[in-house]
C-alpha cells in the first residue's frame, strides 16, 4: 500500500514540475540580456480576430519574416488583452501587444509603438465621423452638431480612463459635458433645438468608441433628440449607416483600419471628415522593454 502511495505521489509530482516551471517562467521580469521570442512564447497578443488591427499585424509577421521564427498573433479581446497587460506592467514582465492610439492604458501605462520601417501600418490615421445618406435633408440640426463634432486624444482618454475604472459610459460622457461646456458649445452654437426626434447611433465596442459614442450621443440627447446606441462588429457598423438603418458612427478610423469597409460601400454614406486626428495603430511594448524598438527587434533581440 505504501509502495502504490509513493507511486502515486511521485506520479503527481512529474505531472506538477512542467506546469510549476511553466508558472515561473511566464511571471519571470523581462530579460535585456535574453532573446524576446522565448520570454514571450513568440506571441504577440492581440484583440478581436476582426479588428483592423489584427489583419494589419498579420501583414506584419509576413513583412518582418517574424512568421518564420514561429512568431504568431493570439485574438482574445480589448478586456483580456489590457487586463494581460496589467498583470505583465506591475511585475515588469515582458510582454507585446496590439494597440492603438487614443487608448487608455497610453495614459495608465508608460509603452511605445515599435517602429515600423517598412510602414504596414501606415501613418497617422484620423477618426471620422459618417453618417447616412439624406440625414443633412431630414435631420439638419443632427447633422450640424456631428459634423461641428471634435476633439483631442487627452479629451477621449479621460473619458475612457473613467469607464476603465467601473463608471457607467454615459455618467462618464454627462461627467466630460459638465467640465466642458466651451468645448460642447462649439459643436452646438446656434443649432436649433428640437423635441423628441429619435436618432440612431452604431459603434465598434472599442473603448476609444464607446467614450465618443456616448459622449456625442448625450450631447444630441441635451438638444432634444431620442438617441439610441448600438455596439456592433465593423462590418455591420458601416452596413447600418448605407443601408439606412442607423444615422451615424463616430468609429471610422481611416485611412487604413476601416479602408476595406470605406470601399465597399463607398457612395453609400457621407463622410463629415475627422472628429479626432493624430490616431494610431501598431504593435505595442512597454517602455521598460528598451531594447525593443523597433519591429525588426522582435526577431533580431
């Protein structure tokens, strides 16, 4: 009997030295004298399988030869991404994620995008807001507010720190519309006032998007308009303002993260150009990690 015990417990102990070694090697700081690749299990972590951003870094791995060295992206979500990357930022460890800017965690965290030699994914971008076909003619007073709609990535990031931290998105916007009334007067000066009309936003359930979208939303709801918002996919996002069936987005980020959406239904909506400019998008690392700058420096270091 004692025989089959120590059996037993030596069987257990094979099974449990893998999965300790495991543990201690993905909490382990980042190492400068080390190669990346290992520390990091050659993953990059990303966010939704259909963000822009995804398709842009898989170019990436091709364009880098980073697919060659068994480098891979890994989907998850924005919630698992920067809650990832919490865990890896309060231990210094070494960690490389999508990302994009106005973003929250730029504000909460100090990281950098890697250079990006052989430009995959392009310049700055702009947020631009887009509305459907027609809304001008039915629903001036809209119309005008959202396309006066504009502000900065520090503006957006308060917003979006305060929804990181628990608040209800739309206490978050009323909070922003409170502090900034100069600012919410320049979209809406000399804008008629109306009474119950309904209006019907989408938005890609980005938190960069969800603070906008909310903030813009209460804004028309202060002068007069039934807003209702919807979270969708991008696809469906750009679908619902050409089809008609929603009024507007705040969440195409342009030139490159919406470009395929932008083309396909191109003719079918109005683009009222940029609610935010200076935007970004790439691949992300925090500050502590300095050997890594570039995207070359995946492989090379």
């Amino acid at each position: 009997m004692k025989n089959k015990k120590l059996i037993g417990l030596s069987l257990l102990l094979i099974l449990l030295i893998p999965i300790i070694a495991s543990c201690s090697s993905q909490t382990a700081p980042y190492n400068s004298k080390e190669k990346l690749g290992p520390q990091v299990n050659y993953t990059i972590t990303g966010v939704d399988a259909g963000a822009g951003v995804m398709a842009s870094t898989q170019t990436a791995l091709k364009s880098y030869g980073l697919e060659k060295q068994k480098w891979q992206l890994q989907p998850s979500s924005t919630a698992a991404m920067t809650s990832t990357l919490d865990k890896a930022y309060k231990n210094k460890q070494p960690i490389v994620i999508t990302g994009w800017q106005p973003h929250w965690m730029f504000t909460k965290y100090k990281l950098k995008f890697l250079k990006d030699p052989k430009n995959v994914f392009g310049q700055a971008e702009h947020i631009d807001t887009v509305v459907r076909k027609g809304l001008k003619k039915d629903k001036p007073e809209a119309y005008e507010i959202l396309d006066n709609f504009h502000w900065n990535a520090k503006q957006m990031s308060s917003v979006m720190l305060k929804v990181n931290g628990g608040m209800d998105p739309n206490k978050a916007a009323k909070q922003w519309i409170k502090k900034n009334p100069k600012m919410v007067n320049e979209w809406t000066k000399g804008v008629k006032k109306v009474h119950g009309d309904k209006l019907k936003l989408t938005y890609v359930a980005w938190d960069s998007e969800i603070a906008s979208t909310n903030v813009i939303a209460q804004v028309l709801r202060n002068q007069g308009y039934k807003v209702t918002i919807q979270s969708m996919e991008m696809q469906p996002v750009w679908a619902s303002i050409a089809t008609g069936a929603a009024d507007a987005q705040v969440s195409a980020w342009l030139p490159k993260t919406a470009a395929k959406f932008a083309k396909d239904y191109k003719g079918q909506y109005e683009d009222l150009g940029p609610s935010l400019k200076g935007a970004k998008v790439g691949i992300v690392v925090p500050q502590y990690m300095h050997k890594i700058n570039t995207i070359d420096d995946l492989k090379n270091k």
